[in-house]
C-alpha cells in the first residue's frame, strides 16, 4: 500500500490542540481525546488520503479517563459519530488522544494496540465497510495509523492542514523530521522560501487549470521554484492569434495545432530543472478530466470562465485543497483605461468561495451552462452581448498575476505575509495601489459552497462533481 497521508482544516486541527493542551501544561494527569469522521480521497482505485470531514467535539461524560490511567470514549459517543458517518456515507471514524508524558517522540501504547483491533471489529459489525483511524498526540510529535480491516493497520505518513496555511506534520511519532538539502540550482530561493517550504514545494503535486498567458507563466514559476509535479489540465490548441502570450509556442506549433499543455511540457521540461509536466487535455467541468484533481496537493486556477472557477472552489471545499484563482481585469469608462488588475484570490477552508466574493456571478453561470446552441440563440436575440466581452490578453498584466499567485503559494508554505489573508489581493497599476480586499461583497452566510456546505470534506465519499463528458463537450466553448 502507497504512504497514506491525513488531510484536515487548520481551524480543527488548531481547535484540536487547543482542546488537548491541558494534558501537556501539566493541568491535568489524565489523556484527553475526541473524536472524527473521515472521508476518503483516491487516485485510479488506490487510496491516497483520509481527509477529516469534521470533529464530533464531546459532551459530559463522553471521555472516560482516569489519572494515569488510559482513556476510553463512551458508547454513546461512538456510537453518535458511527451513526452520522453512516448517514453522511463517509468512509469511517478517527480517535484522537494524548499521552500526556510524551513529549518529541510519542507512540502507540500496549493498551491501544490492544483497543484498536477490538473497536475495528465492533464497527465492522455494525456496518461492515468501517474504517477506523487513530492518532495519538505527544506535545511536539503525532503518530496515527488506519485500520482498513480489525486484522491489520497501515501507517499514517503526514497530516496536512489547510487554512491560512499550509502545515504538513509528520504521522511518524517523531516529532519535526531533518530538513532535507536541496538542490544547488534552488539555493538562493531560501532567501525567501526557507529549506522546509522548498521540501514541501518538491514533494507536492500542483494542477495548473488552464494553459494559456497565465497557466504557462504559474507553470514556469513552479518549475523555476523547485516544484517537480505539474499537472496542466486544458483542451484548446495553440492558435496564431495568442503566440504573443504562451510561452515556448512557436508558429509551426500553430500551424501543426498543437495542444498547448504539450507545448509547455515541452518547454518547461526542456529547462533541466526536474520538472515534470503532465499534460490533460480536456476541461476541468469534465467529471472524468476532474478525478485527476485527486492527485492535487494546491490547485491553481488560470481561467477566464465562471463555470469552471465554481466547479474548482466546489472541489476545494469537499476536499480540503487549496485553490488559488489568479487573473487580471482591465476596467475603463468613456475617458479611457481606469483600473488594470492584477489579482489572485485563496480558496481554502474557513475561506470565502468565489461567488461569496462577486467573482463568479448567478448570470455568468448561468450563460456558461447553456448548451452552444443556446448561447448563440440568447446572443442572436442581444440578451448575452456583455458576457461576451473577452478577458485581458496582456502578457506584461499576466505576468504580474502569475507572480502574486506564486507568492502566496510561497508563503501558505512558509508563513511571511500578515494573517488573516485577504479574500483577494489585487495590484492595481493605474493607482500604484496594492489592495487587500478583506470582506467578500457578494457575503453569504448561507452559501452552499463554501459557508454551508453540508459536504465539505466530503471528498470522494460527497456527491460527483462537474459533468459526464458528453455534457462538457456540449458547454465548451472552443473560438
């Protein structure tokens, strides 16, 4: 079996530590412990990451533990989270708890290993597909394992946290592992983006969504930063009229009609740095083109389109992934050219999703969804003529966007800039104005994407995203 990693929001993982702590300030000489669901993410069939879709916080009584004895959790309890697990059709349960005296190094005690068996077993019982996962929590280690059978356990590699933030912490019991070296090609990157953030950049697998002026800058950026993975989704073909803006095209790849995700292969691969770039032609509303996000570590979204943007903040949240929508906005009125943006917005847990902040918009959608031969009815009849308006083309405002993108990636896995995030940040050139837009106009505290999403973490055990492949085709839109 590959090394399973755990997925989770940094507000509960903080949430969970916070609840813990007590065991570790020498406040208390018992263990603590709550417990949550799971969910299930997989790549071709195989399971890669159980992602935590929420934490069942216990009520009185529901933690027995005793001084320096072990803890158990109520049936009432186990028996709350076994049945919501099921009505929510989620892969399992996870169990965590303290061993209070443990302290860089922490591991499964005799009594655990004797528990956890006995509990897999009972839960299969009750509904046979149950997994059962358990962490336990030293004050500056975790370890966890998951149990797919009562009969035998698989190690858990990494828990990785997704908020303001991008922690990944080590599910081995050793506390913080020895940075590895990195490449001499790399080095002065550390100015920046330290050892451990170059580590975490190596060893992540990124899916650019689009390939055109700002998908091959973000691509060319991640390679130049020591990212080793690419993953670039996009089904259109290099035409005469955008050589100006994808870099490494060529006229002979447009009169060949070349794809533009092999053209950046091509050119990124040809760098030397080690970077792998995986072209997938096709379009992200596409369900089958979607399940390869399950291979995704952060996505980065470089598309002009408002179909697509809601269908990856959709998956952002029923996955725990975090997104980032990079794009530039010219604005202008009858006295000429008033604002030129530069913007990247962070989708991630606790987040406000793309619609929350006025990016993606009811009529937008709408149009999107329509079949082509709809569109063009609406279009005949002059209902649709400003949707029509093509987004900015210009390499030098692309460029700007790609970089501020790369930078908060930068910084998500290596804290530099003031938190909270802003829900947007755009460079407005016009007014040499950087703006940290911090409230989502658009606000819903009700929205079903990313404020009520009743499957948020959800991941492959949450409904099917995007669209049967016949269906994208038909809402393509390929001029």
């Amino acid at each position: 079996m590959p090394e399973l990693d755990l997925r989770m929001s940094d507000a509960d993982w903080r949430r969970l530590r916070t609840h813990c702590a007590p065991a570790f300030r020498g406040l208390r000489d018992t263990e603590l412990g709550a417990i949550g669901l799971i969910a299930k993410r997989q790549v071709n069939g195989t399971l890669r990451e159980l992602v935590v879709t929420k934490m069942l916080w216990p009520e009185v009584g529901d933690v027995i533990s005793h001084p320096y004895m072990a803890l158990t959790f109520s049936s009432r309890y186990m028996r709350r989270a076994h049945l919501l697990m099921r009505e929510e059709k989620l892969a399992g349960v996870i169990t965590f708890h303290t061993h209070p005296f443990s302290d860089t190094e922490v591991d499964f005690s005799e009594y655990d290993d004797a528990e956890d068996p006995l509990l897999a077993a009972n839960l299969v019982d009750l509904h046979p597909s149950t997994w059962l996962s358990s962490v336990v929590l030293g004050r500056q280690s975790q370890k966890g394992r998951v149990w797919l059978s009562p009969t035998g356990a698989a190690p858990l590699n990494n828990l990785i946290s997704i908020g303001n933030h991008i922690d990944i912490l080590p599910l081995d019991g050793n506390g913080d592992r020895p940075r590895p070296e990195i490449a001499e090609i790399f080095d002065r990157g550390r100015a920046l983006t330290g050892t451990g953030a170059l580590a975490k950049l190596a060893g992540s697998t990124v899916v650019v969504v689009g390939a055109s002026g700002t998908g091959c800058l973000i691509c060319e950026l991640l390679a130049r930063a020591g990212c080793r993975r690419i993953l670039l989704i996009d089904y259109d073909i290099v035409k005469i009229a955008n050589l100006n803006r994808i870099l490494y095209a060529t006229r002979e790849d447009a009169e060949k009609r070349r794809y533009k995700a092999h053209v950046i292969k091509r050119g990124i691969e040809a760098l030397g740095l080690g970077c792998e770039v995986v072209p997938i032609i096709g379009s992200v509303i596409d369900r089958a083109v979607l399940a390869r996000l399950n291979e995704a570590d952060v996505i980065f979204g470089c598309v002009d389109k408002d179909l697509p943007r809601m269908i990856l903040c959709q998956y952002s949240y029923q996955h725990l992934v975090p997104y980032l929508d990079v794009g530039a906005e010219i604005g202008g009125d009858d006295e000429g050219i008033v604002s030129t943006d530069a913007r990247t917005s962070y989708v991630a847990p606790s987040r406000w999703c793309l619609r929350c902040t006025g990016l993606v918009t009811a009529r937008r959608l709408r149009f999107e969804s329509l079949a082509e031969t709809e569109r063009q009815r609406e279009i005949a009849l002059g209902y649709s003529n400003d949707l029509l308006l093509k987004q900015p083309a210009v390499m030098d405002l692309n460029m700007r966007a790609a970089s501020s993108g790369m930078m908060i990636l930068r910084h998500l896995l290596q804290p530099f800039l003031l938190e909270p995030l802003p829900v947007t940040l755009a460079e407005n050139l016009v007014t040499y104005n950087m703006k940290p837009v911090e409230v989502a106009r658009a606000k819903d505290a009700a929205c079903d994407i990313c404020q009520a999403n009743p499957h948020a973490g959800h991941a492959d055990c949450g409904p099917p995203l995007g669209f049967d492949t016949e269906v994208a085709n038909a809402l393509i839109d390929r001029d």
